[in-house]
C-alpha cells in the first residue's frame, strides 16, 4: 500500500512539475507585453497550477496504473 502511493506521488509529482512548467515558459511572455500582468500574478500561478496538477494526478493516476 505504502509503495503503491509513493508510485502514485512520484508519478504525480513529475506531471505536476511538467505542467507547472509548461504554465511558466507560456505565461512568462505575457507580462512583456502586457501590464496588466505583474512577475507575481505569474508566480503564484505557478504554484496554484502546481497544486491543482499534484491533486488531479493523485486522483488520476491510482487507475491509469492499476490498468497496466
């Protein structure tokens, strides 16, 4: 059990962090062109984009890996 989460929280972990990043390298560009967008609106989208990942993919993930 406690090695079927570690897995799952690894997996989860990994895909948040790539959709986290992928959110930054997107949404970085958007406060050069526009003001209305500030260095922290970017940051904490980051992270509210890491979170809402993380949880999605420990709900997600328990059933793509219990399918292989």
């Amino acid at each position: 059990m406690a090695l079927q989460f570690a897995r799952t929280l690894g997996f989860s972990s990994v895909t948040a962090l790539a959709v986290g990043t992928l959110f930054y390298v997107l949404s970085a560009g958007k406060g050069v062109t526009s003001a209305a967008y500030t260095v922290n609106d970017t940051y904490l989208g980051t992270g509210f984009v890491f979170v809402l990942a993380l949880v999605i993919g420990l709900v997600v993930w328990p059933g793509v890996l219990e399918k292989k």
